[in-house]
C-alpha cells in the first residue's frame, strides 16, 4: 500500500519549514506572511530549519486524551530553536532525562496512528542532541 500523492506532496508535512524576515532577519514558525516589525517594507521568503535547538520549558503530560493516551506520560517542551524563534513540540527521551537548557535536535517520528490498521500521522519532534 503506497501513501496518496496528495499526503507527499505537502513538503511542511515532512520539514521544519518556516519563513525569514530578509529585511530584518527574523525567523518565524509556523511560516508567516508578513514581518511584524517591517510591515510592508518586509521581503518575506520561506526558510527550512536546522531542526536544532534547545529545551526553554518543558511540562510532563500525564493524562492524555485518545488517541495520545496509549503514549502517556511524555514530555512536551517549548523549543528554542538555534535561528531564535520558538515551537512547542513533543521529546522523545525518558521524563527523567529532559532538562532546561537541554540541547535538541529534529526527528522525524509517528505522531498518532487511526487504530491498529488506520492512517498513520507522522511530524517532527524532537530527540536529545547529545
């Protein structure tokens, strides 16, 4: 069984992409369209990260709703990426093993399944950059 072109083609749903400010310089995620501080004297232009970074906060998630129960607990922690801006996304490491300032890299992992023979949704989280 082949995945749909349809799901392939969406290069935001395989990548860190984002967008950059070239009159500024600022990063943002997720992409926008115009530079919050040059306004319309902004060039906005797409921008694929490193995926590097490091841990800002973090929280233990516990208790999930479905279908993310199967996977509780796990760590959710706020990304500081090395460009500057910010994204809240998913650890993969053990809840005693995540700390603040933690240095962390991009991973390509499932994110949930639809049952056992259902679709499957796969995104980035992030994994210990040791």
């Amino acid at each position: 069984m082949s995945v749909p072109r349809f799901w392939r083609k969406q290069p935001h749903r395989y990548n860190l992409l984002g967008t950059k400010c070239e009159t500024c310089g600022s990063y943002f995620f997720p992409p926008r369209t115009l530079c919050p501080s040059c306004r319309r004297n902004g060039k906005i232009v797409d921008y694929k990260f490193k995926g590097t970074g490091k841990v800002v906060t973090f929280s233990i998630v516990r208790t999930a709703s479905s279908p993310y129960d199967l996977e509780a607990p796990f760590p959710v922690a706020i990304i500081e990426l090395d460009e500057g801006t910010r994204m809240t996304a998913p650890v993969v490491c053990g809840l005693d093993e995540i700390y603040i300032g933690m240095p962390v890299k991009q991973t390509f992992r499932k994110i949930v399944a639809d049952g056992e023979s259902g679709t499957i949704v796969y995104g980035t989280k992030f994994v210990p950059d040791k």
